[in-house]
C-alpha cells in the first residue's frame, strides 16, 4: 500500500478538478507537474491531504493510479485510461480476475429480481466474479447471489469510496476476502447521477463481458448495454419472451446477444473463460 500513490491521486483531484484533467495528471510520466502542483497548495491544505492519507490508509485503502503498473489493462483505451484511479479495498487481485458486469433496474420486476438472483448464481458456479454497481434491485441481488454460492465480487461505487458501508442486506455473507469495493472517485465525493453512468463503463470494463438483467426504454442500464456494445465487449440481454424489457429488446435489435435460461448464460460464460476481454475502450 503506497501512501505516495494515494498523495498523487488527492493532489491531482485537489488542484486539477476534472477527471480529464486528474487522469492525464496522474498518467503523466514526469512526476514534476503533480510535485509542482503540490508545492503550490497552502500549509493547510497540504496538511488536510496529509491527514486525509493517513485515514485511507489506516481503513485499508489501497490507491492504483493511471499510470501505476498495476492499473487494469482493461481500463486503458491505446494509452489513455478510462479513470483517473481507483481507491480499492479488498482482495485486489478481483481487478485481473476473469469476471462479467451485471446490471439492470434498481426498481426490478419480481421476474427481474428472479434472474438476476440465477444469472449471478451461474456466473459464480464458474468461477468467475460478478462485478456490479452495489444499488438497490439487480446489483443487490448479483452481488448476494455471488457470495451466497462462495464466490467474489467486485463491487463498484458511484461516490467516493468514504461513503461505502456493509448494507443490511450483506451483514450475514459478506466477507472481506472475497470483496473488492472500488471507486474512480474523490474519496468524499456523495452520489450523483452523471457518477453512476460513468462507473459503468469500470464495471463492464472489469468484466469479459455485460450481462444484462433488466433495461428500461431509457435510463442507466441501457446506455451501459450500448457502450458495452460500442466499444466492442460481448452484451448478454436477457430475452423473457412476451415480457423482456423494452430495453432488454432495444439492446438486442442492437447486436447483443439474447440469453432465455441461465443455461444459455452459461454456455455463453463458458466460452469466455480463458479469453482476452473483447473489444477496445474507446
């Protein structure tokens, strides 16, 4: 656990604002701009900084920069990563581990909620991670689903990572060793919209591909379903026949492939294993 790594990224957020502008400062091979840019922050705000890394790392946080040797491959697009960083706490090596990208509506369907709770099982019956968002419906139920079955998951925040804490639901399964909670964001940063789209391009870059439980005509799920799609990872759409999402159907017409039973999502699992992550970020 590096306490100069996690200095870099709260600098870089602290002076450079953006996450355009934090992810080139922290990408940047030259270490003088960061060191400059720390060098012109008042006494107090270095002070609050320092203090600031010395809490993270005292909760176990570990901080991977864009840049460091350890930032997933899947998250770099040629030589430009999606994310600034990704303050991590858990078995870090979930983040190279094969996995898929669950999601779908936090006001589920019972139908809905019933797959999700299956294709969860399925993906960690072949051991592979189950990498989700950590909101109420669908993420809820792959996440349990994962652990209930013995299996890991990654769990990907749309704040900063301050704001993570064990939901009632997971007080009886959840275990640190098979967890990795991360977040792109400014550890204190609360919850905002514009922060849960832009994690989903984390979780469907962590995973080999995106399993698609329940997408509205509009919404989160659906922009997730089709910049999976865009930038080239296998999209599984769960097809309920008369009653499949009109997202469900949206992202289908648009070339993701239609499951109906866990066992087709596991032949489709199957012949991930073992592969490379399809596709580019882009």
């Amino acid at each position: 656990m590096s306490a100069e790594g996690t200095l870099r990224a709260l600098v870089a957020f602290e002076v450079f604002r953006t996450p355009a502008k934090v992810t080139r400062a922290l990408a940047d091979p030259d270490p003088e701009p960061l060191r400059d840019a720390w060098r012109g922050l008042s006494d107090e705000a270095r002070s609050s900084l320092a203090r600031q890394v010395d809490d993270l790392q005292s909760r176990g946080i570990d901080t991977i920069n864009a840049g460091d040797g350890a930032f997933p491959e899947s998250l770099v697009v040629g030589s430009r990563p999606v994310v600034p960083t990704l303050f991590c706490k858990g078995d870090l090596a979930l983040l190279t581990a094969d996995g898929a990208g669950m999601c779908g509506s936090r006001k589920v369907s019972p139908l809905g909620l019933k797959a999700a709770r299956a294709c969860g099982e399925e993906v960690s019956d072949r051991g592979l991670t189950v990498v989700s968002g950590y909101a109420k419906g669908v993420d809820t139920a792959t996440h349990l689903a994962a652990l209930d079955r013995g299996g890991r998951t990654v769990i990907v925040l749309a704040e900063g990572i301050d704001a993570f804490r064990v939901k009632r639901e997971f007080k009886e399964t959840f275990d640190p060793s098979r967890v990795l909670v991360v977040s792109q964001f400014r550890p204190d940063q609360p919850w905002a919209a514009y922060g849960a789209m832009a994690r989903n391009h984390v979780i469907f870059g962590l995973g080999k591909a995106l399993v698609v439980i329940e997408a509205g005509e509009k919404g989160g799920t659906l922009a997730a379903g089709r910049d999976a799609l865009k930038r080239g990872r296998p999209v599984f759409a769960l097809n309920f026949g008369e009653e499949t999402p009109v997202g469900n159907r949206i992202l289908i017409e648009a070339g993701a492939q239609p499951v109906t039973s866990r066992t087709e999502l596991g032949v489709a699992l199957d012949r991930l294993k073992g592969q490379p992550r399809q596709g580019t970020l882009l």
